[in-house]
C-alpha cells in the first residue's frame, strides 16, 4: 500500500512539473537562507568563544602595594576560573609601552618619574572564559584592598552580548517568517493539485475511500518536496562556503579567519524540518479540501 502511494505521488509530482519546481525552489531558498543563518551564527559563536578565550583581566596595584606581590599573586590564581598571574612591574611596563610605539622618544622624553602602576596580567583557565566567568572573576580582584583597577573591557564585552542578541533574536523571527512562508506556498501548490484532480477525489470518495487513504501520496509528495528542496538549499549553501573559503585561502588569511560548514546532525535536522514543512504545508490543504 505504502509503494502505491509513493508511486501516486511520484506521478503527481511529474504531471505537475511546473508547479512542484517552484515550490521546491521555494523550499530549497528558505533552506538556504535558514541554514546560512544558522551557519552563520555557529561560525559567530565559534570566534566570539576563541575571543573569550584569549579574555585576559588587567589588574592595577595601588602605588604602595608593589611589595604585597608575591602573596598577592598566589591569592589571585587561587581564585576560581584563573589558569595565571604574571606580573609586571611599573619599570617593566613602560618598558613594553616604549618598544610598541613607533616614535617614544618625543612623548617620554620630558618624563620625570614612571606614571604607570604596578599590574598583574591575569588569563583565564580555557574552559572558564564565558561572559559571566570573566565578570565574576574582575568583581573577586576588586575586592582586594591592594588592587585601585580592574580592566577587562567590558564595555566591549556588554556591547557584543546585546549585538549577539539582537542578531540571536532577528534570526529567529526571519526563521519563523520563512518557514510560516514556506509552509503556505505548499500549502497553494496541493491546493492546485488537489483542484486538478477533483473529480478524480470525488469519486474515490463516493466509492467508500476514507481520507487517510486520499490524503496519503499528496502527504508524500509534500515530504519528497521537502527532501528535494532540503537537499538543493544545502548544496547551494555548501557551494557558496566553499567558493569564500577558497577565497579566504588564496588571500592567506586562512590561519586568521576559520570557517566551518554545518555538521552532519545539523543537515539531517535541517532536512527533517523541511521534510515536516512540506508535509504540514499538505496537509493544511487537505484539510481545507476534504472539509469542503
């Protein structure tokens, strides 16, 4: 019964050839867009962690604090989420402050006395690098009485939660549009088939066959352009990637921008919520149809 029903809609899907391209394409395009989405937002997230990750926390003594070092050190790795403490001295400071500039001479020429403080350069452990960890961790340092600052740039690290956000929230509605979208075209084009073939399910239906029965190769077909238009939208998806990472290589910047395609769980999720928008997008046709 299952092989007649897949053969009915293979035939429907040939008669109707115009029809079912479009919606297809329709499918394979919300694919596509969908999946660069969330390709884009795995990529995203994949540079704001490596970020995260190379997070140090600049930690400023007090000017008389410099000999409180040693044990001030060995507290601050101590602290929860810290792989290490390196200090450094005010000398050895404005020493490193010198050799990055290009022209220090006119700018420390006049100085008098060293204006920088003593500092510890403070990295977090790799699996401890989250937004909340490294704010914990400044919060713990400006509790010690010898430490006067504490930077770790926060207000980059606030300014890129809320542009992670907006973008987090701004795909979500675009994925949501696309799929109500998507789902509302296969809905039109079985409505079509449908109509072509009234007589046809009239008939069907005055010899005794239930809907289940009628409704089974359309909800088929709905699957198979769902497949069809999952499998087209990642190919395109997958020829763009690997036209930019070609790109990237050619320029050497491939040790400073890394790509990742979307693993394989990701595809076959993409696929079975195409597969499903197909097939709700049929049956919310049939409903219409057999209500009637």
């Amino acid at each position: 019964m299952i092989a007649r029903h897949f053969k009915r809609a293979l035939e429907d899907t040939l008669a109707n050839r115009f029809v079912n391209a479009v919606t297809m394409m329709t499918i394979a395009l919300t694919v596509m867009i969908v999946s660069a989405a969330v390709l884009v937002f795995l990529n995203a997230s994949d540079w704001m962690s490596a970020w995260q990750q190379g997070t140090r926390i600049m930690a400023y003594l007090r000017t008389d604090a410099g000999g409180a070092a040693p044990a001030l050190q060995h507290s601050i790795e101590s602290i929860e989420g810290v792989q290490s403490a390196h200090f450094i001295p005010r000398d050895e400071g404005l020493r490193d402050l010198k050799a990055r500039m290009e022209h220090p001479a006119s700018l420390f020429e006049d100085l008098l006395e060293n204006p920088l403080p003593d500092a510890f350069e403070i990295q977090l452990k790799p699996s401890n690098g989250s937004w909340e960890q490294i704010e914990a961790v400044a919060e713990r340092l400006k509790s010690y009485v010898e430490i006067e600052d504490v930077e770790y740039g926060r207000q980059w690290i606030v300014a890129v939660r809320r542009i992670a956000h907006l973008f987090q929230t701004l795909g979500l509605a675009l994925m949501g549009f696309l799929l109500v979208a998507a789902v509302a075209i296969v809905a039109n084009t079985t409505r079509m088939v449908i109509y072509s073939r009234q007589e046809e399910v009239e008939t069907m239906r005055l010899v005794g066959a239930t809907d289940r029965f009628i409704q089974a190769p359309f909800l088929i077909e709905g699957l198979l352009q769902g497949l069809i238009g999952a499998v087209g939208g990642i190919g395109i998806l997958f020829a763009g990637y690997s036209a930019l990472a070609v790109r990237i290589e050619q320029n050497g910047l491939a040790g400073v921008v890394t790509l990742r395609f979307l693993s394989l769980e990701h595809m076959v999720l993409i696929t079975v919520a195409s597969m499903l928008v197909g097939w709700l997008g049929c049956y919310v046709a049939l409903k219409q149809f057999l209500r009637l």
